[in-house]
C-alpha cells in the first residue's frame, strides 16, 4: 500500500510509521504500508487521492475542506471539554464509528482507521500577555475553523495563513499569536518568537483522522486484513506514549525558550465559552439543514466524555 | 500589442483561427486584468491590516481562487502565438514538409495529453461539486469556506479551448503537409531563436521613443 | 469497479517490469520529445501521465489504471496553480514591463555614468551597476538586456567603446535580475523545492551584488590591459552629480520596499511585489503611460504567466509520477554513495548545468532539472536533517537549500549568454541591428564570454563562501 502524509515524520504521524512496522513484521513483510511525506499529494487532497484510488491511505484534517466532511467538524468545535489525548481518542472513536460519520465519508470511498490525538490548541504570542477576555480585541490569531471563529465572537481577528507560513506571519506581525497543539508550536518554530503561551485557555483542537480507501481494504486477504486492525490499538499506545513524552518536555522548553506561561482566570473563560456557545448552536443548525443529524453527533460526544471520565 | 506571427488568408481554416483568436485574446485580457486587480487587493490588504487592524477577511483564499484565472485562461492564446517555451533548435534547421510533419506529430502528441486532462480535470470539478448542498459546495477554501467549483470549472474550459485551437492547428500542418505549403496559415511560423528573442522582448523596447526623452 | 481487461491484459504484460527501470526509460523519452520540439510543459505532462498510466494499469489493469491515472493527473493543474506563493510570480512580470514606462531605466544609468564613469571602462562598469540597480525593479533578465541594450550601448558606441565589448556587457549585465529579488526564477525555484520564498529573496540579494562587483573588478581589469575596449568617461562636476541622484529616489524607494517589508516582516513577499509594482505603475501613470500601453503590458505579463504556470504544473505532473515510481530517493541514494568528495560530485552537477544551459531556456531547465538535483545535492551534503556540523558541504540541510537555489539560479542564468541558444545575446543583437548598430549574435557572444569567466569566479565564490548566501537569510 502507498500511504500518503505530508511535512516531515513528527510527533503527528508516529502512529502510522509504528503501523507500518507492526503490519510488516506480522505479515513477514508480505503487506508494507510505502510512506511518503508529500510525494503522493498536496495535503489537502489527500481524500481525492483516496477517492481515486491513487493511493490506499492518507492522513487529513477535518479543517482543511469542512464541506468534503462535514461530520467530523463536531469534534473541531470550540470548548467541547476534551482535556486529555486518551479523551479525545475516545470521542473520536464514538464519531468516527456512527453511521452518518461512516457515510459522509464512504462518498470518498474512506474509511476512517483511526485518529491523530491532539492537545488542545492553545496560543503563542507576541507582547503584552493577555488576562481578560478585552485583551484579546483586535489580536490578530492565526487560527481555523471552528477555533477561529470563537476568537472572533471576542473581538479578536482571525487571519488565514497556512502552517508552514506562520513562523513568517508572526515574525512580521501580520498576526500576533498562534493556536497549534504542542508539537506543531515546535515543528513550526513559533515557540522561537513567543513572549506567552496560554496553558489553560483550551479552545478546542483539530481533528485530523488517518483513513483507508475502502475497495482497497476490502480486497485485503483475511490474514492481511487482521495484522491491519489488530495493529492500531498499539500504534495508538505508541503515538501517545511518545506525544506524551514530549509534553513532558514542554515545560522545560518553554524556560529554555524564556517563555512565560499565562493562567487565564476560570471567570473569564467560563465568559468565553458563553459568548462562544452560539457557534456549537450554529453547527448543530447547519448540519440539520443539510440533513445530517448534527444534534445526535454533538451528543454523543458529551455522552462518550462523560463515559471517558468516569472510567478513569 | 506584438505582432502576431500567424498568418491569414480568405480561407475557412483562417477565418475560423482568427474568431477563436478573438475569444482567446479576449480571456487573455480578462487574465491580465485580474492579475491587474489582485495586486490593488494585496496593496489594500497591506494597508488596511496597518493603517486599519482589519486586513481583508480571507485575502489569502481569494486570492488562491482568483489565481486559476491567470493560470488557465490564456493557455489557448499562448499557444496561438507560440508562446509556450520549447526547444526548436532541430526544428528551426528543418525545410520544407519535414518541418510540418514534425509539428503535426508534436501537436498530435498535445491533443492527446489535453484530452486525457480534460476528462481529469473535469472529474476533479466534480469531486467538489453537488447540486444539493449549500452554494453547489462539497469542497470549500480553509478560512472563509469559498466554494472551489468555480475556479476549478475554469480548468476543463480552459483545456477544452486548447483542445480546439490544437485541432485547428493540426488542421493547418496537415493542410501544410498535403500541399507543401511554405508559409501555412493558422499556425505559428517557425522563428530563428534570434526573432523569438526580439519577440519576448518586444513590449518594453518597441514602445514609443519616450525612453530618449525619458 | 471491478478490475477489467477489456483490450489488453496489462497487468500480466507489465508484471514484471521494474517501476525504476520504467521510470529511466520514461525520463529517456522526455529528453527525446523535448529534443525534437514539443512544448516543454506539454512532453512532461504527457510522459507523466504515460508514466502513470503504466504504474495504475500495472496494479490496477487497462481501464481502472487508465481513469486512475487520467484523474490523477487531471488533479495536479488546478491543484497546483492555486498555491498563494506563486500569485508572486505575475507581479513580478508586471512590475519589470511597468519599469520601463515609468523611465527608471535613464535615469538609472545617468547617475551611474556619472558618478562612476570615470575608472577604466567606466561606461560599461556604469551599465554594469544601472543593470544591477534595474534588477532590483525587474525580475526578467531578458528585458532587462533589452532595455539596456537600447540606452546604454548607442552611448557607449559613441564614447569609442569596442563594440563587442558594449554588446556584452549589456547581455550579461541583465543576467543579474534574477539574482537580485524580485526575480520570478527564485519564485519557481521556492515552490519546487518548498522553501520559504521570503528567505530565498532575501539570499539572492548579496550574490546579485558580489556578482555585479566581480562584473566590473573584470572590465576595469580588462579595460586597463587594453585601453581601446573601452576609456574613462570624465568631467562631470559634483553639483551634476548630485542632479542624477532624484531621478534613482523611486527605485531605492521601491528596493527599500522590498527589502524592508521582507525582512522586518511587514508585509508577506506577494503584498510587498505588490506594493512596488503599485508604486511603479503611479510612475508609469504620471510619466504618461497611456491605456494602449498598459494593456500591452498586462496581455504580455498574462501570456508569460500562463507560460510558466503550464509548465510548473505540467513539470509536475512528471514528477508526481517520479514520486510513485521513487526514481529521485533512488538517485538521490546513489548520488550520496558515490566514493568521492561531495565538492567533486557537486562540480559535475554543475558542469551538467553549464552543458544543458547550452541549449535550453533558464526555467525550463530549473524546473525539468530540479526533481532529481534537488534531493540528490540534499543527499550529498548528508540529508534534510543534517546539522551544519555534520554535513559534508559545511551548512545545514535547511541552508543548503537556500543555498543550491542561489547557485543553480546563477547556473541557469549562464545559459543566458552561452552559444548557441544564448537569449540575452540575441535580444541585444536584435535591438542594436534594429537600432542601426553594426552588432551581429556572434559580437555579442564573443563580447559575453570574459564573463562566462566572471560567472565562474562568482560561483567558485559561493561555493568556497557560503556566508554571502546565508547571511541576510539567516537574520529572518
Ligand atoms: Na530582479
Ligand atoms: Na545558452
């Protein structure tokens, strides 16, 4: 199989190179998953190359074309809860597994494999450190869809530019601060310019699952087919294992960096998630009037948070 | 403008190459044009951004949209005035029907590709494309969600223009090659570099003699 | 869809051909095609899709290989074209056409010949520095040639130069406006190789200007040898010299611009082309640029811009397929095991490009060469993640692809001025005889080629000095 990535191997694609080792060594070398960073396709094609059968999987985020799936937008909305990895590997689980999520993406000839986990999407910025939501008026964020949208519902202005030209952006003041996951604060290198980083501001995240094409998957022998799905739960334990290990590590890059760290007051993100909360009423709209059963996705992931939780 | 290195005559072939040459210089245009009006956008996304604090809200994805635009339209003009860059170094040392023989082969060779991407591009057109979601949408831009059928439409029309200049021109190397003509009509002549050079450089050299006075 | 084999069963016929093999032969093909005159852009994209159509149908049969391949590569234009980066490339056109309407090109060489002309050679190390002024406006080597052409040798034919001498100072003079930014062949160059396009712009700056010095040590050097090339050009007073100096204010203006919003991050590259073509184009309007004109302008600017996109994504649908079939990991693999010295592997990199820059145009050489080159010089300075320290070429892999664009940039634009396709001295042929100057090609490129010599000096310079290259960048 080719399976197609993009950037450089990272924190975000471990689970797949741990796939491809443990497919390989269980089948004896008969099936390999052929990794390329970005030879394949332009990252936001990935899902055509799938639907075209030009490669058997791919990695994607939800984000980058939210009409192509529209279902797993939901777990993009601002303020859902997530607070943990293993969190957000479970709602992403119960979404990817419902039947209107499974049928938005078969129109790709997808199915969706597993998630790609990642902490929520907090800021790096530049000057004065923000402490109430006033500070944000007129920030100029790099930040995308659903987290954008709650930083504009606060005054705050969010500007399009790309992963790869953030580091440029906010170097030249086109924005003042970023929202990445960790990994990507560092991939990315905007943890070089930052004066603050928000460590409980917790807007939400971005939802980027890695997904097979389906008519590939099915012609898969039987024995193939299981060293396949027998393999990602410990590809999982992998990614987290090692993303875990680098969030250890943030804090002491973060002194190193001479970069402080901002504790939002609980008041005043409790008055965020109000003035966001019509975005998460919004989505749930928009997706009815497209006849998608966007109230039962949102619910299920309340549900399945609440189950998360409560088997810990 | 440069001086067109086709030639016309009263004959059919001509009088069509030269009412598709008017559509092509037409979408020409239109291209330059939009290349004209996106450099005042990024100006006024400058300032505004500075002077103001509210840059143009998805500047970055109007401007990707708008860029099929000068990427496509004038693919067809190009290649009517010969433009699109190939190495004639064999071809210009040729006479006689050998010269159009190659030709027609390499357009030929074209036609071929042209349709193959034509046919690719229109399915590619129709991946993001479904009458019954909002705005026709089933792929949008990262940032403000623009539509990409329409900028990705531009491409099957584009190369289908092509198409039909290409068939016009294999029609003319093939009418060259039958008759033995010397100067066809309907295709562009073969230039030495020299010419092609002069040619490339013509707008800004022919202009008036405001350059002495300058 | 069931897998079909309506007309030939492909799969059995091409089941044991190796994708590496097929994928030389493929690039064997493209020479061919290109050799014999198809369309640069349109062979690539037509061997690409052969290419594909080969490797679908071999896993997939005829006709799901046939439709895979077709909606693969139907992908790549529209996919491709609408990249932010590369909105840069038609201001930049637009920006060199609208330069000569707003008569920055006089004025340019006035204040030079005035200030300068007085060393050996003056008027032709005057021309020299215009040019290199002029190249901060202009991304087009050509036109630059041209313009210059047009102004600078008439004068220099009257001063008593040698004619050869004038004609190939120009050709080559105009060779520096793809060094110095803005320069539409650093552009291609950034999205091929996906590096920032800001750090290459900046980078190309002190080359173009160590490059532009090396220029004229050479014609003083030669002028002081043999004092018929070309005499000193003298008596101008202070106060005239001081008079030429307004008339550069909008260029300066203009680099500063550039320049400022690049590297304090003012702006993105594309807002600041823009922001300088802006400011021409007042110039033009107020110099008297009338409608005619500057619908010429945009209808040139629009043709070569649909020229050179055609090409960037018709190159990559070739590469695409170079991708499936890993032809680039396999030479870049070979290249890095070679027992040799990697400055050795790398001068025969080089002397490739001084062949094909014989024949071939600049971007069409870049861009059909660049896939293979690119990670094999990767490969060879010890791959994309080595440190400087550990690297075999003494920089970083992210400074060695700054670095390589700045060296093949400069390659590419040798084969500007080297027989017999040399484009630069065929344009400057053609304006002089157009002008009634007794230039034949053959002048010129006899005239051109000390600086065949100068251009190797400059490329040894930045090689043994990889500084002057990553400096500027490496501030950003
Ligand atoms: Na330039
Ligand atoms: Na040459």
């Amino acid at each position: 199989w080719n399976v197609s990535l993009w950037g450089k191997r990272r924190a975000f694609t471990e689970h797949v190179e741990k796939l491809a080792e443990l497919v390989k060594e269980k089948t004896g070398g008969e099936f390999t998953l052929n990794i390329s960073y970005g030879g394949l396709s332009k990252n936001r094609e990935n899902l055509d190359g799938i639907s075209i059968g030009a490669f058997e999987m791919a990695q994607f985020c939800a984000g980058y074309h939210r009409d192509k799936n529209p279902t797993i937008t939901v777990l993009e909305l601002p303020f859902l809860g997530v607070n943990t990895l293993e969190e957000e590997v479970a709602v992403s689980k119960a979404v990817y597994n419902h039947p209107a999520t499974k049928a938005d993406l078969a129109r790709w000839n997808a199915m969706l494999l597993m998630p790609s986990p990642m902490p929520q999407y907090n800021l790096v910025g530049t000057g004065k450190p923000p402490a109430r939501l006033e500070d944000f008026k007129g920030m100029r964020i790099r930040a995308t869809g659903g987290i954008g949208e709650a930083f504009k519902a606060i005054g705050a202005v969010p500007t399009s530019v790309t992963a790869t030209e953030a580091y440029n952006a906010m170097e030249s003041g086109v924005v003042d601060a970023v929202a990445f996951a960790q990994h990507a604060h560092l991939a990315f290198r905007t943890i070089e310019l930052a004066d603050w980083w928000t460590e409980n501001l917790n807007p939400g995240t971005v939802n980027c699952p890695v997904v097979v094409n389906i008519d590939a998957y099915e012609a898969l022998s039987p024995e193939h087919r299981a060293a396949l799905d027998g393999s990602i739960d410990e590809a999982l334990d992998h990614y987290l294992a090692n993303y875990g290990k680098l969030l250890e590590k943030w804090d002491s890059i973060l002194a190193e960096k001479n970069v402080q760290k901002v504790h939002i007051d609980e008041a005043e993100i409790a008055r965020f998630r109000e003035v966001a909360g019509p975005i998460q009423k919004k989505w749930i709209d928009d997706m009815t009037a497209q006849g998608l059963p966007g109230q039962e996705l949102f619910d299920l992931v309340q549900e399945t948070l609440k189950t998360a939780r409560m088997s810990n | 403008m440069t001086q067109s290195r086709v030639r016309a005559d009263n004959s059919l072939l001509s009088r069509i190459d030269r009412a598709v040459f008017r559509l092509e210089s037409a979408l020409n245009l239109a291209a330059g044009l939009v290349i004209f009006a996106l450099v005042c956008l990024a100006v006024w996304n400058v300032l505004a951004r500075k002077l103001l604090g509210m840059p143009v809200p998805g500047y970055v994805d109007w401007t990707e949209q708008f860029m099929a635009t000068f990427a496509f339209l004038g693919i067809a003009y190009c290649q009517r005035e010969g433009g699109h860059i190939r190495m004639d170094i064999l071809v210009a040392r040729l006479s006689g029907r050998g010269v159009w023989i190659f030709e027609f082969l390499s357009t030929l060779f074209m036609l071929v590709i042209t349709t193959a991407l034509i046919y690719g591009s229109w399915y590619h057109f129709q991946r993001s494309f479904s009458f019954s979601d909002p705005w026709w949408s089933r792929d949008s831009t990262i940032d403000v969600a623009l539509p990409l059928w329409p900028s990705k439409l531009l491409v099957p029309f584009s190369l289908s223009l092509l198409w039909l200049r290409l068939a016009l021109q294999l029609w003319g190397y093939g009418r060259a090659i039958a008759r033995a003509e010397a100067e066809p009509v309907a295709v562009p002549l073969v230039e030495p570099p020299a010419e092609q050079a002069m040619h490339e450089a013509e707008v800004v050299v022919e202009a008036p003699g405001d350059a002495r006075n300058g | 869809m069931p897998a079909m084999d309506s007309l030939v069963d492909m799969k059995a016929l091409l089941a044991g051909v190796d994708p590496f093999d097929m994928a030389l032969w493929l690039s064997g093909l493209l020479v061919i095609l290109v050799l014999v005159g198809m369309r640069v852009a349109f062979a690539a994209a037509f061997v690409g899709f052969l290419g594909l159509c080969l490797f679908f149908m071999q896993r997939q049969g005829f006709d799901r290989g046939l439709v895979t391949a077709m909606k693969l590569a139907g992908q790549i234009p529209h996919s491709k074209s609408t990249t932010y980066a590369l909105s840069l490339i038609p201001t930049f056109i637009l920006i060199g056409y609208l330069a000569y309407y707003a008569g920055l090109t006089r004025y340019l060489f006035e204040a030079a010949k005035r200030w300068i002309g007085w060393v050996p050679g003056g008027l032709a190390v005057a021309t020299v520095f215009a040019t290199a002024g002029f190249a901060a406006v202009s991304g087009a080597s050509v036109a630059t040639s041209a313009v210059f052409a047009r102004i600078a040798i008439p004068e220099m034919l009257r001063e008593g130069y040698n004619k050869r001498f004038a004609a190939g100072v120009v050709a080559a003079g105009g060779t520096l406006a793809s060094l110095i930014p803005p320069s539409a062949i650093l552009v291609i160059y950034a999205i091929i190789v996906e590096q920032s396009v800001g750090k290459l712009l900046l980078a190309g700056f002190l080359p173009g200007a160590v490059s532009a010095l090396i220029y004229a040590a050479l014609i003083t050097g030669l002028a002081r040898l043999n004092p018929d090339l070309g005499p000193p050009v003298r008596g101008f007073t202070f106060r005239q010299r001081l008079a030429a100096l307004p008339g550069t204010t909008p260029i300066i203006l203009v680099i500063a611009i550039i320049i400022y919003s690049i590297y304090f991050g003012w702006a993105t590259p594309t807002e600041a082309g823009a922001l300088g073509a802006f400011i021409i184009l007042l110039m033009a309007l107020r110099k008297g640029m009338r409608w005619h004109q500057l619908r010429g302008a945009l209808m040139e600017t629009a043709k070569l811009t649909v020229m050179i996109f055609t090409m960037i994504w018709g190159v990559l649908i070739f590469v695409r397929y170079l991708g499936f079939a890993k032809l680039p990991d396999h030479f870049a693999a070979w290249i890095a095991g070679l027992d040799q010295p990697a400055h050795v592997t790398l001068l025969f990199i080089l002397l490739a490009y001084v062949v094909l820059g014989m024949f071939m145009d600049a971007i069409g050489m870049l861009i059909l060469t660049l896939p293979v080159t690119f990670p094999a010089v990767i490969a060879l300075n010890g791959g994309p993640n080595v440190t400087a320290e550990a690297s075999a070429l003494g920089m970083s892999a992210d400074e060695c692809a700054i670095w390589f664009g700045i060296i093949v940039v400069k390659m590419a634009e040798l084969c500007l001025i080297t027989p017999p396709i040399g484009l630069n001295c065929f344009v400057v042929a053609g304006v002089a005889q157009d002008g009634r100057m007794p230039i034949t090609v053959q002048d010129v490129f006899r005239g051109a080629s000390p600086f065949f010599v100068a251009d190797v000096v400059t490329v040894a310079v930045l090689i043994l000095f990889p500084g002057i290259v990553l400096w500027l960048p490496g501030l950003l």
